[in-house]
C-alpha cells in the first residue's frame, strides 16, 4: 500500500492464517488474519484512515476493525468469568 501518510516505501504485517482448498470441487477458502499497532494518533488519523479504505475494497472482506474513521460505540471482552461490555462516553 502506498500513502502520502506513509513515512516509508512499505510496510511489513505480521500475517498468520489458513488455506482449505477442495480439488474435486475446485473451491478454495481462506482465513488470514493480521495484527497492527494502531495506537499512534498519526497513525489513526492519517494512515489508518487510508488502510482501512483500502482493506475494505478486497473482495471477501467481511471486516476490518481497525475503527479509524469511525470509532467503536461499544467493545466487547471476553474474560475467563463472562462477557465485559464497554460503552464509548458520548
């Protein structure tokens, strides 16, 4: 991906998934996960904002989660005792 925003040429994403593929079907799935530090405010503000465009025009994503345009109304936790429900203050 390329972005004004971007302080460098490219960046690397830890990436970790699976690929199931039927030969007799000829179908094929895949389930790619990856993991970024979104902390930074430039990062939300500007480059989040261009990489979450950009992901959500792959076909086949369902979602990005990176909330960079938007942010979460609410966030669910999973702990070892229940769900945690966390409401944004409005």
């Amino acid at each position: 991906m390329t972005d004004p925003a971007l302080p460098m040429k490219s960046i690397k994403v830890p990436v970790t998934g699976s690929l199931r593929a039927d030969l007799e079907k000829q179908t094929a799935d895949a389930d790619i996960k990856a993991l970024m530090d979104m902390t930074s405010e430039r990062v939300q503000s500007q480059f989040g904002i261009a990489l979450e465009t950009e992901i959500n025009q792959i076909a086949g994503v369902v979602t990005v989660g990176l909330f960079a345009r938007r942010p979460a109304d609410v966030l669910l936790v999973g702990t070892a005792h229940g769900v945690v429900t966390l409401t944004r203050a409005t």
